[in-house]
C-alpha cells in the first residue's frame, strides 16, 4: 500500500539491467523508458536503503524516464563483504558509471537523506554534467546538524525512552530490547507516520544493506559510530549553481529549521515543508510531493 503509482499499468516500457562497478554489480530500472522528457535520476539513503521505498517517483514517469537503482550492497545489487568499498568517493564513482553506462547527457538529480549528500558530491565532482536541477529530499548534508536535529526530537520523547536511549548508547548495548523499543518509536514520529507503514518502506528494511548501514552510520538513525561521523558539505553549497529544490516534513529528522539553513547557503534554492509528514514525505503526502516535484522539474527546464 501507498507505494505504486496510481497509473502504472500506462507507464509503456520499463527496462531493467545491471552496471559494473569497482566491486560488483549495481541494478537500476528506467520507468518511463521511451518518455521524451529530460530524465530523472534518483539516489537513495540509507546508506544502504534500497529503492523500492522511493518507487512511488514512477508517477512522473509518464512524462521522462525516472531512473531507480540501488547502490552497491543493498537492495537487488550485489553484496560484496569488503569495508573498503564502503566510501563516499567509491560510490560518487559508481553513480558516474551508472550515468555513463545510460548515457545520460542531460538530467535532473534526487538525492533523498544520504542520497542527498551522494547526490552533492557527485553534482560538485562533475561541473561537466549538464544537470538541470537538484531536488535534496529530507538530506543529509552535515552530520552534527543531523545529530542536534535527533537530539531536539529525542527530548520530546517519553523520559523512560529517553533515559534508555542515553543509558544503551553510554554502554555500547544497541540489542537491547527497550533500546530497539525506543528506536522503534522515534521512528514511527519521524522516519514515518503512517499507520501501518506502506509496504514498500517494508521491503527497504527488509532488503537493507545493513553491513554498509552499521559501517558508513551506525545502529539508528540517531546513534552515528561509522565513517560518516564527521561528514559535512554545507560548507561547499553556495558552489550549487542549478535550481535546487530542498524538501522536509514538519516532523522530518531533517528538521525544518535545518532544512532553511541549507537553503539560505544555496544560491537558488526554495524549501517546501510537507506538515502532515516526517522523513518519508514522498510517500506520506505523496500527491503534494508529486506536485511539488512536477512544478520544480518543469520551471527549472525552462
């Protein structure tokens, strides 16, 4: 529920099929194929949360192709048990080969939550690439603003929940079950408020690459442990020199506030703020999210 599209026995060809890259296999799915319009390419987060949780995007392929794939590790792509492969700048690399493997020579860019800083990093590594817009949903972009972010939602949490969070965290014990309980309820606050979740959000958690996850972030979305930690390039925005679409939820993990400070660093950059959603407002309000999206795409053609 609440994750395919409303017309999706219209969209005429889908083409699925496999790159290679510096360590294994990565799979993609063009919805849309024989569409006219500039294509969307769509990068996930996680690292390591597979596409099928932003596959409600295929909507707009009844007027460009949108271009799904899930990175190295996770969801339908290969799985290789190596920690090296594991870096922002392998998979900047890998979301190259993809873009020349499908010889895009001109596209929109979506890059969702870690997808957002992927999507970054790539868009200010190749000035060459003629990218018509970048849409950063609910992103990653410094990780301390991340962390202040999660720190301001756990304090609205029940005192128990809060106290077990701090107290598993101080002694390294994220197996506990009334750490997974308190997790579990940050999330249904902030990662997603619909009751029950969809099932393609499902099928993501059930296909995550929770080997890069744990590596790359850590054992939640509010406890960082692995390479991530550091990660910032806000400083590096006001290089952003294309239409930039930003979008939250009112109650994303990527707060509002934040949200507008990225904005205010990017030169041609407008927020919209989704106020009945958290973190999966592509799915939660999905018809405004798609409207939104539309409008955006469309006016940074012209």
């Amino acid at each position: 529920m609440g994750c395919k599209t409303s017309n999706e026995e219209q969209l005429p060809e889908i083409r699925e099929a496999y790159v290679d890259v510096m360590g294994g296999k990565i799979w993609y799915r063009i919805s849309g194929a024989d569409k006219e319009g500039i294509p969307l390419l769509v990068v996930h987060g996680g690292p390591g949360a597979p596409h099928y949780y932003l596959s409600s995007l295929e909507e707009l392929a009844d007027t460009r192709p949108v271009i799904l794939y899930d990175q190295l590790g996770c969801g339908k792509s290969e799985r290789p048990s190596d920690t090296l492969l594991w870096t922002v700048d392998r998979f900047t690399d890998e979301l190259e080969a993809l873009v020349n493997a499908l010889d895009l020579k001109q596209f929109h860019l979506l890059g969702q939550s870690w997808g957002g800083y992927l999507a970054t990093t790539y868009l200010l590594a190749h000035p060459e690439r003629e990218i018509q817009s970048l849409t950063l949903s609910a992103p990653l972009l410094s990780t301390a603003l991340w962390l202040s972010d999660q720190q301001y939602w756990i304090s609205e949490l029940p005192q128990a929940m809060q106290d077990t969070i701090r107290d598993c965290e101080a002694r390294g014990d994220f197996a506990s079950p009334a750490y997974q309980e308190a997790m579990m309820e940050f999330y249904r606050r902030h990662l997603c408020r619909m009751d029950p979740w969809p099932d393609c959000l499902f099928q993501t958690m059930d296909e995550m690459g929770l080997e890069v996850y744990n590596y790359m972030w850590g054992p939640s979305e509010f406890t960082v442990t692995g390479t991530l930690k550091d990660a910032d390039i806000s400083g590096q925005l006001h290089l952003i020199d294309i239409p930039c679409l930003i979008t939250c939820g009112l109650y994303d993990e990527a707060r509002p506030e934040t949200m507008a400070i990225f904005q205010g660093l990017i030169p041609d950059a407008r927020l919209e703020v989704f106020n009945q959603s958290a973190h999966q407002h592509h799915i939660e309000e999905a018809d405004a999210y798609h409207s939104v999206l539309r409008s955006f795409l469309k006016t940074s053609e012209q």
